[in-house]
C-alpha cells in the first residue's frame, strides 16, 4: 500500500514544496547535436531514476542511453514533418505513427509497432466563464502522444494546454519510481489526462446544474424565462460531445494497459493502470449521464416553450373573441340602412353601448374563469 500511496503521490498535480531542479534543455552550437530541433522542449537521461545528463539533442540522448544504461524521455510540442524526421528515424519509429504524431486530431487510442507502443490521450481544459451563452466554449481540448521503447519515451504535445513540465518535475522528485523505466512515465501520463478529465467533468456539472435550474425555475415578473433560450443547452450539449470523444475511445486503450502482459509495461506499473481505468470508467459515467440529462433538459425546455405558445395563443384567441362583440354590432349600425332598429329612438345609442360592454364583461369573465385569461 505505501508503494501506492508513492505513486499516486508522485504524479497527481498537487503543489509540493521544493523539488529536484534540473538544467533546462539547451547546448551550444559547437556541440548541436543534428537531430535536434525547436520543437524539443525537453530531453534528458534518466539513470536508476535519476537525470544524470541533458543532452543537446535526441541522437546524443540515445548514445548516452547505449552507453551507460537507463532511458531517454524526450519532449516535442507540435512538431513539423521536417522536425521530427530525425527523431524518428534515430528511434526507429513506425511512419504511421509518425504521420499521426505529426498532424494530430487522432483519436485515442494504442497501438503496437514492432518494439513500441504507440499511445494518443486527448486532454481536456475548462474553459473559464461568467455566464454560460450560446457561443461560450465550455472545454477546450489537445493531445499528448506517447511512442513508448525499452529505453526511451517521446512524449508530442499539440494544443496550447497540457503542459507536461510540472509532472515532469514531480517524478524526478521519486527516482524509486522513474527507476521503472519509461512505462512509469507512461502510466504518470495516462493519470494526469484522467485527473484532468475529473476536474473538467466537477466543473461542466455545475454549468449542468445552472442551465437545469433555469429551466425549471419559476417565470420571471416579466412572464419571461432565461432558461428559455435553447442555444445554451445545446452549445452545452455539443462541448459535453466533445468531452464524451475524448473519453470513450480511451476505455479500451487503458483496459489492455491494465489487464495485458505486455514486455514494455512494468508489471510493477501495469497494475497501478487500474487504477487510472477505474477513474476512467467513473468519468465516462458521468459524460454518458451528461448527455442523457442534457437531452432530458432540452426536450423539457422545448416542451415549456410549446406550452408558453399555446397560452399565448389561447390569450390571443379570447382578446379577438372579446372584441369581436363590439366588431360585430358597429358593423351592423355601420350599413346605413334607412329602416333600422332604435335608429329613432332617444335612448338607441345608450342600449347599445350597455349591451355591448355586458356582453364582453361576460365573455371576459368566461375565459378568466377557464384559464384562458
């Protein structure tokens, strides 16, 4: 249990003060190692769990690796075809993976290419926000992808969040667990995306809780209400779409790391993949609840709107009604023919008007009575 307890320690994002500094990534020009390039952020070797060395480019990485043992962990943001040629074929990486590394907007998912796993985990950011309109983006998503050796790990961001700096940090802090060798990172990886996913699903269920008390909440003075307006549920709707395509194909990818022998994965590590499974499944609970409370909500808000008409058109229909009394006797004193009822007579006017105005009064009350007013 305290080997547990190190683990979910050394890679769950809570602040630690202190910490193992390391030199940053860079190197003169009189020792530029050719298959580096500006999309490395971040190379360095990892000896029994300790960073002994940043090297000035991936090919030197390697070599030192060969030399001395331990693993290269290498880190790319949004890569050209051009930058990562040399990478790729320094580690001997597969040219789908390549291709898909490269031009991003994959799906989650893992895969095997010779001697190394491929892995995509898309990340999930909320996207803070006053108040929840039409337009308001709720999350925002990236990439992190992962190609996985017996000595090396390269980890390519795409997408201006999910920085992997701070994780970084936190693990050299456990050499006991860096010592595991590139699948400790890869399992550290997979947990930071999940937690991630977490946070971002406490946050949408709170706008979920705002838009569905608006909807069922009572009618404003003005007879209006905010929940009215459909565009934010189904704006909502749409970002929790976005959410459930980055959670759903991960499902698989995280029940084979867990429950696979696979000769890359630490069996030490593969077991602590359940748990990331395990809070994985949670989530993908709650984006699948999401949409179901999100349709229910929609059509409920539909259904209020319908009936908002019918009561508009009923109020309308008893307004005519009513005024078609009046309507009706001034068209019939209006045709002007020279033998007419009371035309004569001094009281005619008067009458009519009393009729007229107890003839609406009744037809008011009438209404009023079924509701309709």
């Amino acid at each position: 249990m305290s080997m547990i307890r190190d683990l979910r320690a050394a890679v769950r994002p809570a602040l630690r003060k202190g910490g193992t500094p390391y030199e940053p990534y860079a190197c003169d020009d009189t020792t530029r190692d050719p298959s580096a390039s500006s999309a490395v952020v971040d190379c360095a070797v990892y000896h029994e769990g300790r960073r002994v060395s940043s090297p000035c480019g991936p090919a030197e990485a390697m070599r030192r690796v060969r030399a001395e043992g331990g693993f290269a962990w290498i880190g790319l943001h949004e890569p050209t075809e051009q930058e990562f040629a040399g990478i790729a074929r320094e580690f001997g990486l597969h040219p789908l993976a390549v291709e898909d590394a490269v031009h991003a907007h994959q799906r989650p998912k893992l895969e095997r290419y010779d001697d190394t796993l491929f892995t995509v985990f898309k990340t999930i950011h909320y996207v803070e926000h006053a108040e929840l309109t039409a337009t308001s983006e709720v999350v925002e998503t990236g990439e992190v992808m992962c190609f996985t050796g017996e000595d090396f790990i390269i980890t390519v961001r795409h997408g201006g969040q999910g920085s992997l700096r701070a994780l970084r940090h936190r693990l050299q802090e456990d050499p006991q667990l860096l010592a595991k060798g590139p699948s400790a990172v890869l399992h550290a990886i997979a947990d930071q995306v999940v937690d991630g996913y977490i946070a971002v699903a406490d946050a949408v269920q709170d706008d979920i809780d705002e838009v569905e008390i608006d909807v069922f909440s009572a009618p404003s003075k003005g007879g209006s209400r905010r929940g009215g307006d459909a565009g934010r549920i189904y704006q909502l709707k749409r970002e929790v779409l976005e959410f459930k395509r980055a959670v759903t194909p991960l499902m698989r990818p995280m029940q084979l790391l867990s429950e696979r022998p696979m000769r890359l994965v630490d069996p030490d590590i593969q077991k602590y993949f359940r748990d990331v499974a395990d809070h994985l499944a949670r989530v993908h609970e709650q984006v699948v609840a999401f949409d179901d409370l999100l349709n229910s909500i929609l059509q409920a808000n539909l259904a209020q709107a319908s009936v908002a008409q019918n009561e508009d058109m009923r109020k309308i229909t008893s307004w005519a009604a009513i005024f078609a009394v009046p309507t009706m006797i001034a068209g019939i004193y209006g045709m002007n023919f020279k033998y007419m009822p009371e035309l004569g007579w001094k009281y005619g006017y008067p009458t009519v008007m009393v009729i007229t105005v107890a003839i609406c009064v009744t037809i008011h009350r009438g209404f009023k009575r079924n509701g309709w007013l």
